[in-house]
C-alpha cells in the first residue's frame, strides 16, 4: 500500500465511514441535502476542486460522450453548470436533455452519481453568474467558439485582443450564445468506499409527479424519493 493510500484510509476510518457505513434513515427524502453535506465535507478536507464532476451526454444517434466541467450551484431545483450553447455538450444536449453526472472524492472514498433531465436556466440567471466571473475569462467566452476547429494558437489569441479592445471601457456583457443548464435530478446515487471493498450504495430513485409526465421546479422542490440500498 502506498503512502497515499494508507493516509487515505487512516482519514476515512478516522471519520468512522468505512467502518460504520452509511445509514438513509435520516436523509431518506432529502438526497439533495445529503449531497451539500458530502459537498461541504469534500471542502473541509481539502480536496482540490471538489466541484469538478464528469459530465455525460449522448450524441443523436445515441453514442456516449463525456467531459470534466464545474458545478456552479445545487438546490431542489438540481445541479447547475455554464458553458457555451454553440459547444458539443450542449448540441448533444439539445438533440437528448438528459445527461449523468460524476463527483468522485477519492481521499474521502466517496462517489456521487446523478441521472436526470436537463434544461437551459433563464438569462437573468446567467447573466448573475457571469458577472462574477474573472473579467479574462468573460473576454475568453466572447473570444472562444468552443468546439470549433482551430487553425493555430495565435488565431485565438488574436480574437482576445480584439474583443479587449472592444470592451475597454465596460464590463463584457452575457453572449447571447452562453449559459447554464441544470441537470434536474431522477436518480441519486451515493458510494461509500468501505473495508474489504463491501462498499455502500444508497440509490435515490424520484417518484414520477402525477399527472403531465413533465417536471418542474415545483415538482423539485416537493418530490417525493424512495431509497434502496445495492450490492457493491
């Protein structure tokens, strides 16, 4: 065993997880709090960029695609990230709204998984998030027509200084081709890493609303989740 992994695992049986495991009892129908408390633990262990989670798409014909990209909020509404409506993910995202997504805490021997629907959120909302962001990388979203093939460096260099220039003396608004999307959860999945790899999985499973077969932010914030556990 490496250095690594025995300080890994005097932590972990330090926080008593891999001895004593997982219990729903508590969390049972609140799988999104159960997640902020896992994200906040992930934070105070120090973990670099906890947020970081694989994002998982499908192209139309349904062929699987995957990339790493940051979680910029949750609540009952979902997981929320940004990124460029012109990219792969998000024609891939337009041809099929569902998505999975990955946070994987190795010093923590923690994973969460989580499959849902996807949507665009409203403008107003984006545009809040993007006026927080670095002043360069708001030049970079202007700049950049990601996904796009790129002939060499110097070409996008080139368009950052144009677009600089263009914004010198303000604050570079939303692009109306930039955003976010939130991934409304139907499934939750948490691993715990435990002693003889006897891990626990806890699966949160969302009950589908009565009536249109749709989802809303409504039907978020008042579902009702049945968990079970699962085999390692």
């Amino acid at each position: 065993m490496s250095i690594l992994s025995k300080l890994r695992t005097v932590f972990t049986f330090g926080r008593g997880v891999v001895t004593h495991g997982l219990t729903p009892l508590d969390v049972a129908d609140d799988p999104v709090g159960f997640f902020r408390h896992w994200y906040d633990e992930a934070e105070e262990a120090g973990i670099f960029l906890p947020e970081a989670m694989t994002l998982a798409t499908t192209t139309a014909d349904g062929f699987p695609t995957a990339r790493m990209v940051l979680l910029k909020g949750v609540d009952e509404r979902g997981f929320t990230f940004f990124t460029n409506y012109e990219s792969r993910k998000s024609v891939e995202l337009d041809a099929n709204p569902r998505a999975a997504l990955v946070f994987h805490w190795a010093v923590l021997e923690r994973q969460v998984r989580v499959e849902g629907t996807v949507s665009r959120i409203s403008e107003e909302e984006s545009s809040a998030y993007f006026r927080t962001r670095p002043r360069g990388s708001r030049i970079g979203a202007w700049a950049s027509d990601q996904s796009r093939p790129l002939d060499r460096r110097e070409t996008l260099e080139d368009r950052v200084r144009e677009v600089e220039a263009r914004f010198k003396d303000q604050d570079p608004p939303l692009p109306p081709f930039w955003g976010g999307y939130r991934v409304d959860p139907i499934r939750i999945e948490f691993w715990q890493g435990r002693a003889s790899r006897l891990h626990d999985r806890l699966l949160y499973t969302r009950e589908p609303s009565s009536g249109d077969g749709g989802s809303t932010d409504a039907d978020a914030r008042g579902a009702i989740w049945s968990v079970e556990r699962l085999q390692p």
